[in-house]
C-alpha cells in the first residue's frame, strides 16, 4: 500500500518517481531489462531492437500529435531522413555510430522544421495533408535522387562500433537501442513539464486561448516538430545502423499510419502510451503468429484459412481496444495499478 | 544407494542427448520465410506449396542419400520486418543448413550476416542482379535467370526474329518505377546494344498505375516491333495491350516471369493472343516433361482436387530441387551437409540436365542460372516459341 506520500520539499514535488515502491519497481525493470541479453537468443534480440527503435520514432511522433495536437502523416519519411543522413555520412565521410546519431536526429529535426512551416497558417486536415505531401516527396527523393541515395537499391553499411567494440550483433546493439530509449522516454518525459511542453499542451487543448496566454502557436508548432522529427532521425539512425541496408521501400505511407496506430492504440500524449503502444504493434503479430503455428500441429489443414486471418484477428484487436478503452493501453494500466494499490482491501 | 539413482540419472541423460544428437544428424533441415498472407499471397502460397511438394517428393525419393529432408516455414505477410524476425528465430531454434527467403529486401537486409555469421546457403523469390552477385554473396542464389538475363534471353529472340528481314528489330521498354521494374533496365539497354536491337522508348509508371494514355500515345509515336513489361503483375499490362490494339498498332508484347502467369492472360482475353515473354520453368499443361508429369502424379496422390499450378509453384519446386542438387553432391563427394559446403557446391553445378523442366543449369559466373525459354499464348494458354536460349 502506498503511504507517506507528502511532499515537503521541492526536490519531492519535482520528482517524477514519487514514492520508494514506484523507484523500486523502475529499478526491478531496469534489472530485468539488463539481464535480458544474456538470458535469451538472437530472436528475442532481434525483436527487443525493433521494439525499441519502434519506442523512440513513436516517442517521438507522440510528442507532436500526442502533445501539441498536430497530426502527422510524414513520420516515416523522417525516420528515412534519419536513416539516409546517417548512412551517407558513415558511408562517405566515415564518421563514427555516435556522430552520426546525432546529425542523423539534426537533419531530420531541420526538414520537420521547413515541413512544419505551413502549420502558422494551417491546423487539423489541412496540416495532415501537408504531411502527408511530405511523406510523398520525401520518398520521391530518397527513390530518385540516386547518386546520393543510391536510387530504388538503397544503401549498405558496415557494422558500427562505438569506441572499438562491436554493436553490429544483436546483442551489441541491444544496449545500443536501450540506452537510447532510456534517453529518449527521459527527455521526453521532461519536456512536458517545460515551459515548452505546457504550451504544447495548451495549444492542442485550444490554440486560440493559448495565444491569449501569449503562446507564441507558430514558434511552438516548429519547435514540435523539430523535437518530434529530431527523434524520429535517431530511430532511422538506429534503424539502418541494425539492418545494416536501407532501401526506399523501408520507409512507406503504411509505416506512417502505423506509427500514428501505436500512439493512438498506447494512449496519445502519454509517454507510456507511446512506448505501450510500440511494444504491442511490434509484438502482436508475432505472437499472432506463434499462436497459429501452435495451432497448426492440432489442424495441419485449417492453416491456409488461419494464416489470413492473422490480419483480420490484428485489426479486430486495435478496434476493440479502442472501443472499450479509447485512452489507449496506458490508462488501462493505469486502471489495474488502482486495482492492486488497495488489494485486497476494496474500499 | 543415492549415488546409484544419480549415476543412472547421468546415463540416462547420456543416452537422450546422445540419441537426440544422432536424429538431429538424420534430417537435412531447410527452412523458409513465405510470404503466405500480405499482397504478395497470390504466389508466396504457391510457392511455399512448390517447395513443400518438392522436398516431400524428394523424401520420397530416397531423400539425400537416405538422409530426410525437413521442411521448416514460417509466414511473414510480406513484412521484412517480420522476415527477418522469422529468419533469426528459426536459425537460433532449428539452425537449418539452407533457407529460402520471401524477397529481395529480406535478401539485402540478411547479406551481411549470412556472409560473417550464419554462413547457410540462401535462395529467394527474388530474381534481383544483386542477390546473384558471386563475389559479393558467395551464399545466395536466385532460382532462374535474374530479372537482367531475362531480359537478355528476349532481346536475343528479338534479335534473331525481327518482324521485316533486313532491317533492325526495335523495342521499347515497358516498366514500373520500382526496384522490380528498374532492376534489370541498365544491363537490358547495354544487351540490345551489343545485339543490335534499337531501344526506341522507355515507359515508366508508377506500380498499378490506372492512367496509362500518355504512355500509350507515346508507344504509337514510336511504333516498336517489339515491347517488354517489367516490374508489374497484372495492371497495367491488360489498358496497355488494349490501347495499343485500339490504336492499330502491330507491336508483340513481351513479359518476364511474373507476368507469364494464367491469371494475365484471363484478364488479356482474346487480346491475350500472340502475347509472349521468357519463363525458366516449363507449364503445368507439359506432360511430355519428365518433371511436370511427375509433379503431376505427385498432385494426383497428394492434392486430389488440385488441376492447375502456377509457375510460381514451379519456382517453388525448382527451388527444392537445386536444394535437393547441392545436398547430394555434398554427399557424393564424402562432405558433411554445412552451409559452407553447400556454397562450395553452387559454382560446381554444371551442366545439370533437368530433364526438359528448366534446361540445363549450370551456375558459371553468377549464382543465377541464365537459362529460360520463350513462350507465346494460344487459346489462354502458353506454348513454346523457341528452344531453351542460353546466355552463356
């Protein structure tokens, strides 16, 4: 039961993890997620670096749609952008993993900007559109523009390494992408208790009562996004750095969508939300999968009718999911926390 | 007395392991990612089928050298993310020897690590220049001819049959602006060179494209004997071919492997006629084929109401069949069956007679066969136009 809870000093008040029984938890995760590597194979490494990398570009979007109410539709053309900085500056230039990480987030966060722009005249369908024209033009580039992209057949890179050792393995890179999550869900997290992020906030609530507050709307929205596509850059950095090849085909409209799915089916503007919702539109269809395969040694002739039904069985989830609660996967945790807090004492 | 237990416990786990480890080395594992839902379902459930079909033949058949072959797959929805995925998960639970991946994108992402770490022989549905690349990736082949030599086999039909004697043939390129469609393009505008076919338009369009009329006026202005579609399934070949004939022009059409299937020529109807393209595989309807007819009573016994399969089964069943090929020659020569083994083997298939079913391959200075046939379409169906061409 959670007692003691009151805050007598600022430190207190400020802290994000307000009692010992949630730091304790954080810090049981934080064991678990460290012994993960050496306890399981390269499989469940393989899927833990997708899942992450989902964690950060929806971290990311979040911040934007989530927060400051500004839909996107271009968020994978700014993983690309992330992806493609990162690879031409290690293939060219060959800067280190940990350079490029950062340029790769830089780039990104400067095309969010220009792509942002129109937000000072435009909200709602309209800016989802021009998002959505980002999308396509991005692509058009990354397609077209061969001598830098390397055109329809992308690019390949070496494995990376950070100070000599090698994070071109599974396991190498799990501590990779954690670190970066952990970065990433932090700053995150902060940004919401800013100056910064309240105006986000205030403006997706109501833009007009924001700027009577003197909210700067255009200077926020670019700010939004720039956070926003300068995560988005460190997940395509981190994405071709593990898949070791980008093509353009890495990067469509549907990686968007799907990307707006995870913070809408985890919970928008919630941090946990977002990584929720990551780790479910990752892992759902795998387990999906191993669910059937299960099946399949009982009905080895049901299977060409069950293997469609994968995709049926994935969209019938997010609906329900969103029907019985449209707060996304986080307040449902948030629901079975305030189950336990008091168990099993009731009232 | 305790003791007593514990040493027969040893022994015991001892004799599992042992007689685990000795049925382990009986199979011959092969494992496979198919796209069997998601858009590319229309041939990866046939091809998955093929490849099952293949090896169980093969099973039956004596395996390799009395050693089994076992068939692992998973589906990936056509999703690399999820291919790559399906590949890590059965290399660390199976670690099959050969796999067969469901595109060319799993192909690239997986290179890499196929070279440095797996080391498994690695076929694909894919027909892309790159994944047959030797020097590049010793482990990987492509089951055919690549998208490029595909396109070489038809310019050196065209070149030897040029509609009016005496005068040079002239083509036009037909594709979609994908890596599918562009593939094979640099290397097919440098053959027609060398062959003496004159290019005299590039189309391009975007996949399914739906308005194709500027494309068409154009393919009028240039009026080519012949013209070749790559990088599309179905549309927008039939508008195309339809427009053309409402324009009175005389143009063969030609495709490459995925767009000789019997689903074109339903949706070409009588305007499917004359229709032609290059296919590595003999058809379902060649029962004078040793192979065909033995995939046909192979069906008969397994798949009663099944009475047509596509040429995608028929890359499915090849594809078993190199697999099949590497295995036993590992095993005539005394080798174990490995991944490293197997890649040695691909180099040394020479001369391999199919029986009629695709030729003779032999994988010289590529990991791709350079070897396919053209067919025409007669009544709804194909027919052979020319003896199998060879390019090297």
């Amino acid at each position: 039961m959670r007692i003691g809870d009151f805050k007598e000093s600022y430190a207190t008040d400020e802290a994000v993890f307000t009692t010992s029984t949630s730091r304790f938890w954080l810090g049981v995760l934080f064991l678990i997620l460290a012994l993960f590597p050496f306890m399981v194979g390269d499989y469940l490494l393989y899927m833990a670096n997708i899942t992450g990398i989902a964690i950060v570009a929806a971290l990311g979007l979040n911040i934007l749609t989530g927060a400051a109410g500004q839909i996107s539709l271009g968020h994978a053309a700014f993983v690309g952008i992330g992806a493609y900085t990162s690879a031409i500056l290690s293939n060219r230039f060959g800067m280190p993993f940990l350079i490029c990480l950062p340029l790769a987030g830089l780039a990104s966060a400067f095309f969010g900007v220009l792509v942002g722009a129109p937000s000072m005249r435009m909200k709602g369908l309209y800016l989802c559109i021009t998002t959505l024209a980002a999308q396509v033009i991005f692509e058009f580039f990354f397609v077209h523009w061969e001598s830098l992209t390397g055109g329809i057949r992308g690019l390949n890179i070496a494995p990376a390494k950070i100070f000599g050792l090698n994070i071109g393995t599974e396991f190498g890179f799990y501590w990779v992408t954690l670190t970066v999550v952990i970065i990433a869900a932090t700053v995150s997290r902060n940004i919401f208790r800013t100056r910064v992020g309240r105006a986000f906030i205030a403006i997706r609530d109501r833009d007009i009562s924001a700027e009577l507050m003197g909210i700067n709307l255009f200077r926020y929205k670019l700010y939004a996004f720039a956070v926003s596509s300068f995560l988005a850059g460190i997940a395509g950095c981190l994405w071709v750095n593990h898949l070791k090849s980008i093509t353009p085909e890495h990067f469509p409209l549907h990686e968007s969508i799907r990307f707006l799915a995870m913070i809408i089916v985890g919970g928008l503007g919630n941090i946990l939300g977002a990584i929720y919702g990551a780790i479910f539109m990752t892992l759902i269809p795998e387990i999906l999968q191993a669910i059937l395969k299960f099946f399949e040694e009982i009905f080895p002739q049901a299977m060409s009718f069950l293997f469609p039904l994968q995709t049926v069985v994935f969209g019938f989830l997010i609906v329900v999911f969103l029907v019985f609660e449209p707060h996304g996967l986080a307040e449902m945790w948030v629901r079975v926390k305030s189950y336990f807090r008091l168990w099993p004492f009731k009232h | 007395m305790r003791s007593k237990l514990l040493y027969s416990m040893i022994v015991a786990l001892c004799l599992t392991l042992i007689a685990g480890m000795s049925w382990a080395g009986e199979t011959v594992k092969i494992s496979a990612q198919q796209p069997i839902t998601g858009r590319f379902a229309f041939a990866g459930k046939h091809i998955h089928q093929g490849l099952a079909d293949s090896l169980a033949y093969a099973n039956e058949q004596g395996g390799i050298g009395g050693q089994k072959i076992e068939y692992i797959y998973d589906d990936t929805g056509y999703d690399l993310k999820r291919a790559v995925a399906a590949f890590k998960k059965v290399m660390a639970k199976e670690s099959p020897v050969m796999n067969y991946g469901e595109s060319t994108g799993e192909g690239k992402a997986l290179a890499p690590e196929i070279n440095n770490s797996y080391k498994i022989v690695y076929g694909s549905t894919s027909f892309s220049e790159e994944l047959a690349d030797r020097s590049k990736n010793p482990y990987m082949f492509v089951s055919g001819p690549t998208y490029a030599q595909q396109f070489g086999i038809l310019l050196k039909y065209i070149a030897a049959n040029p509609k009016t004697k005496g005068k040079k043939a002239t083509v036009a390129f037909f594709y979609s602006d994908t890596e599918f469609g562009r593939d094979p393009i640099p290397y097919a505008r440098e053959m027609a060179k060398k062959l003496g076919v004159e290019v005299v338009a590039e189309e391009i369009t975007k996949v399914g494209a739906v308005d194709i009329s500027s494309q068409i006026l154009d393919l009028k202005r240039h009026n080519p004997d012949y013209c070749i579609f790559q990088g599309y399934v179905v549309p927008p070949i039939p508008a195309v071919i339809q427009g053309a004939r409402d324009f009175g022009l005389k143009t063969t059409f030609m495709g490459t492997f995925w767009a000789m299937t019997k689903m074109l020529l339903g949706k070409l109807g009588p305007d499917g006629d004359g229709y032609m393209g290059v296919t590595p595989y003999a058809y379902w309807q060649q029962s004078d084929v040793p192979m065909i007819k033995a995939i046909q009573e192979y069906g008969k016994k397994h798949h009663p109401d099944v009475t047509y399969r596509p040429q995608s089964y028929m890359q499915g069943w090849f594809t078993g069949m190199v697999f099949v090929k590497l295995a036993k020659m590992c095993k005539e020569k005394g080798l174990p069956i490995t991944g490293p083994n197997l890649k040695d083997m691909i180099p040394q298939v020479k001369d391999w007679d199919t029986g009629n079913f695709a030729g003779k391959i032999s994988f010289k200075d590529s990991n791709a066969t350079g070897v396919g046939k053209v067919y025409v379409a007669k009544g709804g169906d194909f027919v052979p136009a020319s003896d199998w061409i060879y390019l090297h």
